[in-house]
C-alpha cells in the first residue's frame, strides 16, 4: 500500500509566480486582496513578490508596496524570491517579509546561465556565500532547490547522477560542516516530470541526504502534475509549493504564453490530498474562492478545475 | 513496485463526446477530417457519433453522413453509442459503424432515469435483452460500462457495494449463462474517481470477475484526471477511454459550461505511457496535431496540454 503523510503542506506560489510571468502590471490592491483571500483559506505560506530587478520583472518593480498593502494574519508567513544576494538584501529591508533561508542549485549550466549568468558550479559555490549571509542576518537555513531537476528546455535530459551529485556537495558542504539544509526541493519549472522518475529521484536524494524534508515544487507543463503530485505523496512526501488556480508558468516552457499551463494548481491538489484523507489544514471551498478571484484579476480563463466545477463538498452535503 | 502493462489501448471518444455537448452544430467535413486525423495517429478504436434522438441532441442528428464521409483507414474501428435498442437499430443500419456489442449499468438511479427513463435495476435487466439483440446480429458481446461508478451528482456517493453488486449481476446473468461479458468499464463521466477510490474499485470488481479485462472511462472534472489513469496503471490496467484534446464533458458535471473540463486528454495520457515506458502504438506528435486540428474546428482554448507545450521529443532530439 502507499506510504501516504498523515499531513501535507502547501505553500503558495500563486501571487509571485503568477503575477511575475504576466505582461499587464495588475492594479496592487487586488494582488494585496488576492493574497488576502488565500490568507483566509488556512495557508501557512504564501510567497508575495520577488525581489528582482526591475527593469526585467516590471511587474515585481513595487514588491515592497505589496507587502505594505497586505493584510497580514497572525499564523501565516508572507515569503518573497530572490536569485541573487542583491535581493536578498532588498527582502531582508522589506518591512513584513518573512525571510526564509534558501538556496537555488541548478542541475544544468543551461538554466543557470539564463537566470544567474553563471555555470552550475559557480552559483553552488556561491550557496556557500548566501548560507553565510543568512547566519548574519540571523536567517536560519531552510531549504535548498535543486531547478531543473527532471529535465532543461536548454540541455535535454538531466541524469539522476547530476541530483545525487548536488544531493552529495549538499551534505558534503553544508551537513559536513554542522549546518544541514532542512528541506530539500526537486523543481520542475519546465515540465519534464513524470510520476516514476518522481519516485526515483525522491528515493535517490534521500539516500543521501535521509535527514532532509523533500519538497516539490511542480509545473502541470504536460498535464502530468497531478499524476506527479500523486506519485510524491505515495513517497511520503508532505511539502509542495503550488500556485492557485494553476496560475504561473516558466517564460522558457511556455514560449511566451502565458496561460499555457503553470504550476500545480493549488486547490485541485488540496482537493485530491482530502479525497485521499490527507489533511492540510486549508478549506478548500474558500480557496476555490480565492481562485475565482485570481481569474477575475488576471481576466481569463485560468487553469484550475476546482474552480469551474467545484468540489464535491455541495453533493455530499445535499446527499446528506 | 507498480504493476504496470506493457501495452496500452486508448479508445478515442473526442468526435462523439465533444460535438455531442456542443450548441454549435460544426460543419460535416471538418469533423470527418478530425476523424481521419485522429486514425493517422496509430489509434485503433474511435468512437464517431452517437445514435440518439435528433431533437434531444441535434448535434448527432447527421450522424450517418458522417460515417459516410470518413476516409476509412483499415485496422481502424469507426463505432458508435446508442443508448437503447432504437439507437443500436440505427447504428446496425448505418454503413460503416463497426458495432461493438456493449451493455450499460448505473450504479444509482439518479443518472439511470436521467439518462434512460427508468431505474437502475430495471436498466439492468434490459441489458438481458441488449445481449440477446447483439447475438441476433451476430455482433460479439464485448463490454459492459458501470455508469456513475464512483459518485453521482443526483444521488452523491455511491458506495463500493453497489459496483460489486452489479459485477456480481453480471457473473450471475451472463458468465455462468455461458456469455462472459469480456471487458467491465468504470465510467466516471461526472467527475468523482479518486486514484486510490480507483484502485480500490478496481480490486474489488477484479475479485468478483477475475476474466473480465477492466476498462476505465475518466473525465478530468477536478483536476484527477492524470493521477486516476497514472492509479490505474500501477493496477495493471490497459484500457482506457479518453479524449483528443481533452474534448466533451458531461452536460450534469459541468453545468453547461462545456469547456468547463472533458475527459481525460488522449495525448496527455499517451505521452504519460510513453514517459513510463508503456507502448500504446500510438504516434503523440500526430495526436497533438490531431489535438490542435480540434481545437481550430471547436474554435477556443481546449484543456489538452500537450497541444500547448508539445511533449519532450524536440527537446530530446535537440539534445542529441
């Protein structure tokens, strides 16, 4: 039978990842009132904005206005992205940003060149740096992601041994030297995951690092996520970042198109997590309204399901 | 470890069930040339129109023209669904409709008097006479459907003792009368299959009528679509219903809305074999392009996603 977690953990990626990849820059009062409305669902997590430049995210440029406007509800963590140290220190002067340590490994150089300008190697490297940082802004490291773990639009196929190599220089570098990264996650930005290469690479990173949370963080680029998100959770895995209404994407998987599939969708997957006896802590019915609130924003047709067709709540309750 | 088959086959179900839930009524020969684009995929089975009453649902009302417009591809089968003994009749009557002798079950009354004026039980014993009709038209019984196997949105839940009642009526009135009805069909065209609900429908009907080759017939209403097939093929099974594109629906599920959500996606699943090494002999490339042909006809956004962001092929090509 399968080794489900008696509790999963979703952690919202919708208002970053979904706003980021759009071209319209969305009045900032309905990105505060979204990111409200998921507060009220029963979200631990929910990462606002990123910290990136400007000139190339137009639409994370008043990141730090966002934070102001929210709401914010005792019990629930606002979180923002940064790629490079520069960001973090624009989140750490952020009034209501709850920085959490991270890092970014990318299993390929082609990835790597594109958002850090550097190779694979170099940006490990660099992860010392941001751990270092991190300890002197009194940051506990959190998590580590390993992108592009699947696959790379740039470079094809990516080996399982180059996600056990960045598994081994993680426990090598960082376990080894008393500080180990609680939270391991495999990110498939670009939608090269199916369910059993799923299983394996979450068996593999375990094996070598059997002290760290796995986390997944998952794009429905080819309609496999929720095959995925299954897989995972029949692994044990309880921690997936998703975003609502299946808002986001990835600017290299989706040719510019920005309704073309994004990430998992967070209320379908909160769906099928209860249909699975799987707590999570999040009232599906008031983040399917959150989703309808999303589409109402972004003006089109989203990708979710739930939220055309709602859960299955309504017939039970009439059923009685 | 899964219990995966070797081989595949996919019954293409999106020219009967997409144009069926559509107001529009599309011209003739663009739904024939989605047919013939369909059968130059590799697909073995499709499923043309329905023999139904013209008035209910005027667009089927042409059905015979469109048998006879098809460019026939041989290995292929062209059939049809009726829904009682008139509409096989018609179907018999129609040159070209390769007639698949099936029965239909409902798990509730609910969908049973919607769908056929009568309750469950009474629709079971018709099936009697369907079976008696079939052997007068020398038409092999082949596979019997559990409609609303596992939820009805008239009636809500539909326990587990209701499918192994109906697979034990189908042992009792036809297996030990000499006629096995070869294959047993899950039908979820309303949306309630969970993975492990499919598993466990699965097992049960498996025991009762261990000779029987189960099918599944899923729509992806809530987003389940892709983790049902992935469960039900860590459970062996080989045969499923599906739609190009994520084409049709069900006119009590989605309220109307008829992009709302379809059945689960032919490319998407097939690609999901190809990704776990399943054979289905079927081309995905061509499928997309017979995905993307739908979507020109039907004339807005389907839900497929393959036709979007294609599948990994070029990719890997590209890498070498």
């Amino acid at each position: 039978m399968s080794d489900f977690p008696k509790h999963v953990e979703f952690h919202e990626e919708g208002p970053r990842e979904g706003f980021q990849i759009e071209k319209t820059i969305y009045p900032l009062e309905e990105r505060a009132a979204l990111v409200d409305a998921l507060a009220e669902s029963g979200l631990v997590q929910i990462q606002v904005a990123s910290f990136v430049n400007p000139k190339t995210v137009p639409a994370m440029a008043d990141a730090e206005q966002l934070f102001a406007a929210i709401h914010r509800k005792p019990g629930v963590r606002y979180t923002a992205l940064w790629l490079n140290e520069k960001g973090f220190h624009k989140a750490a002067a952020t009034p209501g940003v709850d920085l959490d340590g991270k890092l970014m490994f990318y299993a390929t150089d082609g990835l790597s060149m594109r958002n850090n300008n550097c190779t694979a190697d170099i940006m490990h490297e660099r992860q010392i740096g941001w751990a270092d940082l991190y300890a002197e802004h009194d940051v506990p490291l959190e998590s580590a992601y390993i992108m592009a773990a699947f696959g790379c639009n740039f470079e094809g196929p990516v080996p399982l041994s180059r996600i056990t190599d960045i598994a081994r220089f993680m426990v090598e570098r960082f376990s080894d030297e008393g500080r180990p990264i609680p939270r391991i996650y495999l990110a498939d930005t670009v939608g090269w995951a199916n369910p059993e290469e799923v299983k394996r690479r979450i068996a593999a990173v375990r094996e070598i690092a059997p002290e760290a949370r796995i986390g997944l963080h998952l794009h429905d680029t080819r309609g496999l996520g929720g095959a995925n998100v299954y897989a995972a959770l029949q692994m044990g895995v309880d921690l997936f970042d998703s975003s609502v209404a299946g808002l986001g994407g990835c600017p290299f998987a989706n040719h510019g198109d920005t309704s073309a599939a994004g990430n998992v969708c967070t209320e379908d997957m909160v769906y099928l997590c209860a249909e699975l006896g799987i707590e999570t802590g999040i009232d599906t019915e008031a983040l399917v309204e959150a989703g309808r609130l999303a589409e109402k924003i972004i003006g089109r047709r989203l990708n979710g399901k739930l939220i055309r067709n709602g859960s299955l709540e309504k017939y039970r309750r009439e059923a009685g």
